[in-house]
C-alpha cells in the first residue's frame, strides 16, 4: 500500500529548477519594459529616424506656406515684396546720371534786390531718364576751393521730371545782391553742380560776377527741379 502512494505522487521540483524558471521569467519582463521605456524618454523608433533623414529639409513644410514663401502670410507678401523690389530696381534704373546730363547756368532774372538764375540741367544721352529733388551747388575758386557754404534749400515738393534726349529740368539759384546786402563777397571761377542723388558733380564755368560767401544776408538758396530751362 505505501508502495503504490509513492508511485504516484509527481516529484516536487528542486529549489534550483524554480529559481531557474523566475530568473528566465524576469529576464523576458525587464526586456520589454526596456523598450517602452526607451520610446518615451526620446527615443526615435527606427521606421521614424529612417524617413527623417531620407526627407529633404524643405518638405518640411507644405507648399504654399508662410515657411515657403518666407513671410508671415501664405505666398502673398512674398510676391508684394518681390512686386516692390522690381518697382525700385526700375526707379533706380531710369535715373539721371552725371555723366548722361550737360549743366548749364541760364540768363539772371534780377528784382527786388535778389539775383536769380536758373541752373539747367540737360539730358545729353540717348535714353529717357528722370531726375527728381534738389541738385547740389557750390561755388568754387580757381583752384577748387570752396567759396562760401552751401546753398539752403528753399521750401517746395519734389516731383519726379522726366527728360527725354534734349530734354531739361532747372532749379532756381537766388541770393541778395551784394550792394544791396553788404556781405562780404567773392568772385567764384565755376559752379559746381551736382544732379540728385549723384555723387559726382558737373563744372560750369561763372560769369556772371561776384557772389555772397560771408555776413548778414548771405544766404545763397536752392528750389526744386522742374522741368524747362528757366527762361
């Protein structure tokens, strides 16, 4: 009778068997907490990184979006400021230059105590172009040495004058007659004369006699440019 219990109970296993079998279980469990844990900590699944690196940087953003275009507003602004780059580029490009106009001073128009003249500037190119504003004076002695400081612009609006070949604009150039004033005078050889927003000027031989350059009411003034030759 013990004989058959004993041949029938199912052997207990060892300590060692069941150490075994925790320590494989454990081992699978820690795996796979491993890699969740490695995803969101910041971790890039390899399907991602590998379509990351294959995209090019600019598919980043969709066609047609402020990234694209550069500007805070879908493709528009990028277009208006294209549209104004070009405005400027053509502005600048149909400006008279120094050595596309002839200077000129024209017949003095006397009154009142004042000298006036007209100081012409004329298109001597081939082409259309524009001047616009003030031009710069100055009065110089024989050797290059300004006389007196420069002109004071007088009030009054540029306006854009177009030339066409042979066409010219003038400025107005006045100051009191020295008799009249009692300022100190010079006799100046030429005028220089500088078209707007031109660096180099253009040399006018002066004939017409002695000009303010110190004291009280000295003041030699400049206008606008319009068109004609003021006479």
């Amino acid at each position: 009778m013990a004989h058959t219990s004993s041949s029938l109970r199912s052997p207990r296993p060892s300590r060692a068997v069941l150490l075994a079998g925790a320590a494989a279980v454990l081992g699978l469990t820690a795996g796979c907490d491993g890699g969740d844990t490695a995803g969101t900590s910041g971790g890039t699944p390899p399907d991602t990184a590998a379509s990351a690196t294959a995209r090019p940087a600019s598919s980043a953003a969709p066609t047609g979006t402020a990234a694209q275009s550069g500007s805070g507003a879908p493709g528009t602004t990028g277009a208006g400021s294209a549209t104004a780059a070009a405005s400027s580029r053509a502005a600048a490009g149909t400006r008279c230059h120094t050595s596309e106009l002839r200077a000129s001073v024209g017949r003095e128009d006397a009154g009142a105590g004042q000298e006036n003249f007209p100081l012409v500037l004329t298109n001597a190119s081939g082409r259309t172009c524009t001047v616009r504003g003030f031009p710069g004076a100055a009065f110089v002695d024989g050797s290059g040495k300004q006389l007196g400081p420069d002109p004071r612009r007088s009030a009054g609006t540029p306006t854009t004058v177009t030339l066409k070949p042979g066409g010219s604009a003038w400025a107005g150039l006045t100051f009191a007659n020295p008799e009249v004033s009692g300022a100190r005078t010079a006799t100046p050889a030429a005028l220089l004369l500088t078209p707007p927003d031109e660096r180099d000027p253009l040399t006018v031989t002066w004939t017409a006699g002695e000009v303010p350059v110190s004291g009280n009411a000295s003041s030699v003034r400049l206008t606008v440019l319009q068109p004609g030759t003021g006479t």
